[in-house]
C-alpha cells in the first residue's frame, strides 16, 4: 500500500516531469524523490517513468494512476475543505434529548432560536422518558438532555437554567365561574386529573393539594402530563401541570389559571463530563435561558425551595 508522502511525491514527479522539479516544489532532496519513486515502482511491479533528454516521461499506466490519485486527492480535499468549513462556521449535527413536558413547546422554541442563529446546524431531538434520560447522558447518542429533575451521578452535570409555574387546565363548568386562580379547597369536590405519586407532577401536586384540606369527588391517574392536558381538553376533569406543558393547550377547550401555589418546576440542562462540549450546547443553554424569560416574563424566577428538588419519574 502507497502512503500518501508517496502519493505527493509521485504527483509532484508527474506535474514537474523531473526530479529536480518536484524535490524543489516538495522543497526536499532531490536522492529522497528518487528514492522515493523507486519504492513506489518496487511495490507496484512497474515502470512508472522513462527517461529521455533529462526528463522523464511517464508511462502508460502511470497515467492512469494519475488520473485514480487525482480523483481520490479532489474527494479528500473536497471533504478537509468542508471539515474547515464546519469548523469555523455554524455546520453540523446537534444531538440532545429532552422529557416529554419540555420537548412539547420549551424546548422546540430554544431550537428555533437556535436553528435561526445557525441556519447551517442540523438538529437530531430526542424525547426521552425518565428511563431513558441516564443512559442516554453516560452513554448514548446526545450531547446533552433537558428536564425537570437533576440528576446525581459522578460523570453527569446538571446545571439549573430556570424554573415555571404551577398552573390548572380548567374545563368548561369545572369551577364556579370568574375564578382568577386556583386553590386547593377548590379542588373539593371536584373530579382531578392526577399523576403517579413518584413522578415530579405527583409530588409537585401532593404538595399543592396539602396546603389545603381536599378530598376530589373523583381521579384519573396518568403517567405524562400531555395525557392529562388531553384529558382537560376533552372535558374529563382538571389537570394541574407545569406552565412549558400547558404552553400547548386548546384553550378553547380548557380556562388556563395559575394557582396558589409558591413551588416551581426547575428546569436542568445535563451534560456527560467526560465528553467534549459542543459550542452548540452552550448556544442551547443561551437559548433556553431566554425562552425561560419570556415565559417569566422577566428575569427567571429563582426556586424556593418548594419545587421539586431530587431525582423523579417524569
């Protein structure tokens, strides 16, 4: 097999048609071409040049080899060419991952911003439930994930990047009329939507429901909060949920309210430490901060300690 010093050297040979020639364009030693171009013919078995008048003319098949180097010679350039471009400009793929509550509106806003920073940078998204979130961080595919839980793991930074708020998807007839907000005491009676205890929208609402003395009329367990968005849409009961997933309702099938309630969700960006960081993840972490103040409205709000603070199933 040719290296590619040989390569060069058997090009530079064929454009100079003399030794002196190309050792001067290779800016080498004149006995290192010869050398060289005598262990290119060693190792292909042919003549590549004949002499006539003090240079050299090439053989047949060293023309056609020519012709197979130069092809392969445009294609490596072609692709260095294009790996400087991607280097220095906004080209390339992007891989993260985020849970289903975030990837439904926070998340595809962020990439929209960022997508529109960098119209070159191709963007592989990946919703991954709870399960999957670990695993995906350590030793997946991503770069990064987005969710509403830490995690706490040696090789794993979760960094929180903003918080939202609590708010009730109120079908129609669901509460007395011209309530502003929703209390727990108005849950009283009512039919709920309600989430698996263990999951950050079950503790979030346990919380919620114990500042008050409830007992709903009846529940509906689900595991994810777009199910109990659906559910509120299609009139089944109220669904209390985290502002980024209620971004998506129908609102003319659902009344939107806050509640009255003090706890946050907070919202975590993770990244593998042991892995290389992308500009591209930082740009992504820019991104969502700035989606996370037009939510606000503001400035992020700062977590009070009431909002979900240890790893949970989403």
């Amino acid at each position: 097999m040719l290296t590619l010093r040989q390569i060069e050297v058997f090009r530079a040979v064929m454009r100079a048609q003399t030794l002196v020639g190309a050792a001067s364009e290779l800016k080498i030693a004149q006995p290192t071409v010869t050398k060289t171009i005598r262990r290119i013919e060693d190792l292909l078995r042919i003549q590549l040049f004949d002499r006539a008048g003090g240079r050299l003319i090439p053989s047949a098949e060293a023309r056609r080899i020519l012709e197979e180097v130069d092809r392969a010679f445009e294609q490596l350039e072609t692709a260095i060419d294009r790996a400087a471009r991607i280097a220095r400009s906004d080209e390339g793929l992007f891989r993260f991952g985020a849970s289903p509550s975030l990837g439904r509106v926070l998340v595809p806003r962020a990439i929209g911003a960022l997508v529109r920073k960098r119209p070159g940078l191709s963007i592989h998204f990946d919703v991954l439930s709870v399960a999957q979130v670990l695993d995906y961080l350590v030793s997946g595919p991503g770069e990064g994930a987005v969710t509403l839980f830490p995690i706490t793991h040696g090789i794993v930074q979760s960094t929180l990047v903003g918080t939202g708020r609590m708010v009730a998807l109120v079908p129609p007839g669901s509460l007395p009329s011209g309530a502003e907000r929703l209390r727990p005491e108005d849950l009283d009676g009512a039919t709920l939507i309600v989430f698996e205890p263990q999951s950050v929208h079950g503790q979030m609402l346990s919380r919620f429901l114990s500042t008050g003395s409830v007992t709903p009329r009846k529940t509906h367990v689900v595991r994810f909060a777009e199910t109990a968005i659906g559910l509120a849409e299609a009139g089944v009961g109220i669904a209390v949920v985290d502002e980024f997933s209620a971004a998506s309702v129908d609102r003319s099938s659902v009344t939107v309210l806050p509640t009255a309630f003090d706890g946050l969700f907070q919202v975590y960006l993770h990244r593998n430490v042991e892995r290389v960081q992308s500009r591209f993840m930082q740009l992504l972490a820019a991104a969502l901060r700035d989606e996370l103040i037009a939510f606000c409205g503001s400035q992020p709000r700062e977590p009070d300690g009431i909002g979900m603070q240890t790893p949970a199933r989403v």
